[in-house]
C-alpha cells in the first residue's frame, strides 16, 4: 500500500505491544521491559511509538535499553528483528532537523525552537556542548557542520545509536489493513502516504472522529503530558499518553490477534 522504507506491515495474527513516548527515561522504561518480559510470546510484534529521545534525564541510556531489549526478543526462537518496529516521534524528527542546522536560513532560531522541545536534554546526554554550538552559531555554515560532525562522530561511539535512526518509519499496520500505530497525528483528509509532517505535528484536528480513518478501524498514538497520563480508548482511536521526561507514567498496551486492547502495564 505504501513506501516500505517509510512504513512497516505488520503480518496478520500477531499480537502487539504498542510503547508510549519514553523522553529519555531509561529507569522507567527498564522496567517497563520488565513487565513485558513476563507476558511477551513468541510471535508477537512490539511497536515503540516514538519520543525514545527527549526531556528526561538521559536519552543516552533510555536508546540503549531499547536496544538491549530488542537483543533479547530476537534470541528467542520465532522472533524476528522485523518484529520490533520503531516509529519516528517528536524528538527523533527534531535531532533529524538538528543535524541539517547549517542549511536553515536562520540557525540560531531554529535551534531556540529545538531547546523548546528539550533537546537540551538529549545533547547533554550524549556530552555534547549546547552552549558552544548557540556560540558558533553566528560563524556561519563552516562551523556549524564542524560541530555537527563532532555529535555524528559520538554518536557512532555508542552501539546502534546511528542504526536506530536511519531505521525509523513513520507508521506501522497490520497487513489486513485494520490497525494502524502512528506517532502523534494524522491529516483525516489525506492518505497514509500523503501525510507528511502531520505525524509529528498533526494533521488537520480533531485526532479522534466519530468514524474510522480511512479503511483502519482501529489507530494508536501517543502524547507526551505532566500529567492525566493514561490509555484513553475511543471508539476507532487509542491514545497513549505518557507522563515520561516528567517523572510520571509511561504505558504498553499489548493488543490481541483480534486488534483487542488485552493488557495495559504501566511504571
């Protein structure tokens, strides 16, 4: 139906764990594993929904829990790499803009915009120098992608960070075409492939309608929130809303062979 380099198809009569945002908190989502190490079976996908990175206090070690957990899944027998998908959120479409910076016509309010979102948080976490790269800024194009090299170079100093994001989608369905796990939003009058940034920033409101989007009878996202965290199950609609990088919350929802909400965890 889709760009498979932007979309992954979740094969028919599995179950699936859909995670919320996790914004750089590594503790919760470590036991947020946890939990889902108890219940996972062979055979089940798992969908993070984005926001890996983010406000919490070390985007560093919440990606390499991801990692590590994706190492243990695919050790068991039946278990394919394919079946742990990784959606590109807020933060991810963020650091993605940051390492474009020298090309924006203004750079210094670009990146204001970024720190807005956190993504103070996300560079000190890796040790990179915020403030030295607000002070270069004015120095033009030349220094800002020497700057940006210097990120890349430790970006590859830690296993799999570069992989994870070139291996991001930007939605994920089952392949009978009923389910559909998206970041934040969607355009309701355009298409799945058509829906450009709308994913990270919504579409045209409201998310959640009286009537399915297109031909998917059921949609999961995620919100990032200090608080009312929760599952919020709609009639077509599900919203995971995650308290991470705001010491509260965060939540999976595993759904049955049947797209049926079975189980919800939170830590």
């Amino acid at each position: 139906m889709s760009d498979a380099s932007y979309f992954s198809v979740i094969p028919e009569g599995k179950r699936i764990w859909a995670i919320s945002s996790v914004e750089g908190d590594a503790v919760r989502l470590r036991y947020l594993h946890r939990k889902i190490s108890a219940e996972f079976q062979a055979g089940d996908a798992v969908v993070y929904l984005g926001n890996i990175l983010g406000r919490g206090p070390d985007s560093v070690k919440a990606l390499d829990e991801v990692l590590l957990f994706r190492r243990a899944l695919v050790s068991i027998p039946g278990v394919s790499q394919f079946d742990i998908v990784y959606l590109r959120g807020q933060q991810e479409e963020i650091f993605h803009k940051l390492m474009k910076l020298q090309y924006a016509p203004h750079p210094r309010e670009v990146l204001d915009w970024m720190l807005a979102f956190g993504l103070d948080n996300v560079l000190e976490s890796y040790g990179a120098n915020v403030k030295e790269l607000k002070r270069i800024i004015p120095q033009g194009v030349v220094a800002i992608s020497k700057w940006l090299a210097q990120l890349r170079q430790i970006q590859k100093s830690h296993d799999g960070h570069i992989e994870f994001m070139d291996c991001l989608k930007h939605a994920a369905y089952t392949a009978d075409e009923k389910m559909l796990f998206v970041h934040f939003g969607l355009n309701h009058d355009a298409g799945l492939s058509a829906q450009g940034d709308a994913f990270w920033w919504g579409g045209k409101p409201p998310f959640v309608r009286p009537h399915p989007f297109h031909q998917f009878l059921q949609v999961v996202r995620t919100l990032s929130s200090a608080k009312n965290t929760g599952v919020i199950s709609e009639k077509y609609y599900t919203t995971l809303v995650s308290g991470a990088g705001y010491d509260a919350p965060i939540y999976a929802v595993l759904f049955d062979e049947n797209h049926e909400k079975k189980l919800v965890f939170n830590c």
